[in-house]
C-alpha cells in the first residue's frame, strides 16, 4: 500500500511537479505536511494535512500526487480536519 511507502523528509508535489511540501508524518489517512518557517508558503507556521486520496505515486524520495499543486492546496486542511483557510 502506498501509505507504508510514505516516509518523513520526503517532498509532495502535485501532478504538474509543483512542490507542495515535505511530509512531516502520516496521521490517520492524511499526510501531515512539515510546518512552513519560511514564509514561502501562504500558513507559515503550522501544519497541514492532505488527504491520502490525493497520492497517485510513491517513490524512495517524493510523493506525486493526482492534481496540480494549486488544486491540492484548495483541500488541504488542518490538524482538526478543517480547511486551511487563505
């Protein structure tokens, strides 16, 4: 299954091979993004988690996932399973 394929420090990115973010760990069905410091990404400083419906394909260093990273980023949610807001 590709959830066990899922490792920390490995990069997501979306189908168009946008970056999205580096998993943190995986939480229940959900990939638990690395929290963003660098202000790059619009909701620095704290996680994010997109559903393991999204994967498409593991391999040993990414994740890629089935929509572009800007489709993606419209469903990812917080910890308590609420959308991340904008």
């Amino acid at each position: 299954m590709k959830m066990r394929q899922i490792k920390e420090g490995m990069e997501v990115v979306g189908f168009d091979g946008v970056q999205i973010g580096v998993v943190d760990g995986i939480d229940g069905d959900r990939i638990k993004l690395k929290k963003s410091e660098d202000g790059h990404h619009r909701h620095k400083g704290h996680h994010r988690y997109i559903s393991m419906n999204f994967v498409d394909s593991v391999d040993e260093c990414e994740v890629r996932l089935c929509s572009d990273a800007d489709i993606v980023q419209l469903f990812e949610e917080e910890k308590s399973g609420r959308p991340v807001k904008s």
